[in-house]
C-alpha cells in the first residue's frame, strides 16, 4: 500500500504534483482550492456529492472548494498530476467582479477533455521554465470551458495587428506583458483569444515566428550560433531542440545539407 508525492512544486499560488498511489486511497476530506487531475494510468474510484465515478487514462477529475471527496485507488496503481488553485487568484484571472466574494464554479467529478487534459500535462512540463506562466493561463482557457457561473465579457483581441507586432520585434526581447501592453488585454485574455484564432498560445506562435526566421537565415548561411543570440534563444540549444521539432533535424545538419550561404536577412 502507498501513495507517493513527488516533483511538488508551488509558484504564484499554485501547487503541481505528480502522485503514486497503489492499494491505497483518500477519505472523505475537502481543500479550500480547486483540485483539477489528469490521470496519467490507472483506474482511480472517486466519491463527491452523493456520486460515484470511475476515473481512467486520459480523463480529468475537477472539485471546487470545499467539496467533500474521496478516491480508491484500484488495480496495480495509479498516476496522475495533480493541481490546486487557490480560488482569489481564480476569481481574479477570470475577471470575476470584485464587488463579490463569490468565486467561480465549474462542472465537477470526471471530465474527459483532450485539451483540457493536455493543458494539465503540459503545465506539468513547464513547471521549470520560463513557459510555465503562458501554461498556465492554457489551462485557464481550457477550465472556462466547464465554468457554470456567468464570465465577464472582455475586449476582442486585434490578433494580425498582434502579430505584426511579433513580426517587427523577432529580435526584441518579448514577453508576455509587452503583447499585453499592446493589445491592452490581460494576459488570460490574450492568451484565451489569441489560441482560440491562432491554435497556439501567443508566446508559443512567437517561437514559431522566431523559428521561421531561423530557417530563412540558416539557408543564407548564417552559423547557428549566432542565429540563436540573434533571435533571443537561451543558448544554441535552446533553438536546436526547438528547431528540430518542427524540423526533424539539427539546424546544422539542416544548413549542412542545403550548403547554404549568403548573408543573413532580419525580417520574415
């Protein structure tokens, strides 16, 4: 019998773990934050309000504060990531009026949700770097989906003037809030509307402006190295992985095979 936490980690209110749990299981017990968990394997048996679910792969459980609730954990264990949220940062992101201090409900118990699921995971793997805010807000976006109170209406989001923007400051250290500041949209707003047109988070289409770039350059002949302090990379790395992503290989590998050369240009 045992139940194992690990890689708990905690930022800006929020807790993220992953858990263990083999012959083992919860009692009946509640948390004053939003418990939201994206079972990784397993078969967990949950209990809230009177009901009864079964949990599997791929699925999502979901509590508001103060729900009484309770698991078992069955079979030969289970895994999943789990994530508290502390419900005023809730309220606040979601724009909640702050003449209330009633926060926000969402649909309840078992969930299964692809985006919302991926959301979960992917907050997990950003959970050390500097990403980890726009996954976040990802999950934010997913999470409204299955709100069952009224949302506050927000201004639309200009997304080609945004990208424009992206697309003059490629070689600008750009971040989250400087796309807030010219959008004048909070940033879960930004991030909700711009992924909601653009399939990708803003900081994530960035990348891919920044990549592009890359690639122009890489063809001209550019060494890789100074394409990556060029374009704002942590270190050549940083783009090779990136690179190779989209690309299937190394940015050398790929300047190797064209053999190209030339100078390099600075706009897309």
């Amino acid at each position: 019998m045992s139940l194992v936490m690990e890689n708990l980690n905690r930022f800006e209110r929020i807790e993220c773990s992953k858990v263990h749990a083999k012959e083992a299981s919860y009692p009946k017990h509640v948390h004053e934050e939003y418990v939201i968990s994206a079972n990784l394997s397993g078969l967990e048996r949950i209990w809230y309000d009177g009901k009864q679910q079964d949990v599997s792969l791929g699925e999502v459980t979901l509590y508001n504060p103060m729900t009484v609730q309770a698991s078992e954990f069955c079979g030969r264990g289970v895994q999943f990531i789990s994530v508290h949220l502390d419900g005023n940062q809730v309220r606040s992101i979601l724009n909640q009026t702050a003449s209330t201090n009633t926060l926000p409900t969402f649909q309840e118990g078992v969930i299964r949700d692809h985006d919302l699921f991926r959301s979960i995971v992917d907050l997990f793997g950003h959970l050390r770097l500097s990403s980890r805010e726009e996954a976040l807000l990802v999950l934010f976006r997913e999470l409204l989906r299955f709100r069952t109170t009224p949302e506050t209406d927000s201004e639309p989001l200009q997304a080609e003037q945004l990208i424009n923007f992206m697309k003059a400051n490629l070689y600008e250290p750009i971040e989250l809030k400087d796309l807030c500041a010219e959008t004048n949209l909070s940033k879960f707003h930004l991030v909700r509307s711009f992924k909601t047109i653009n399939k990708l988070p803003p900081m994530q289409y960035f990348m891919q402006l920044r990549l592009i770039e890359a690639r122009k350059r890489l063809r001209l002949g550019d060494p890789p190295a100074r394409i990556a302090v060029d374009l704002g990379f942590f270190d050549q790395a940083h783009m090779s992985n990136a690179f190779r992503k989209v690309m299937g290989t190394s940015p050398r590998n790929y300047s190797s095979m064209l053999g190209g050369c030339g100078s390099p240009k600075n706009s897309l």
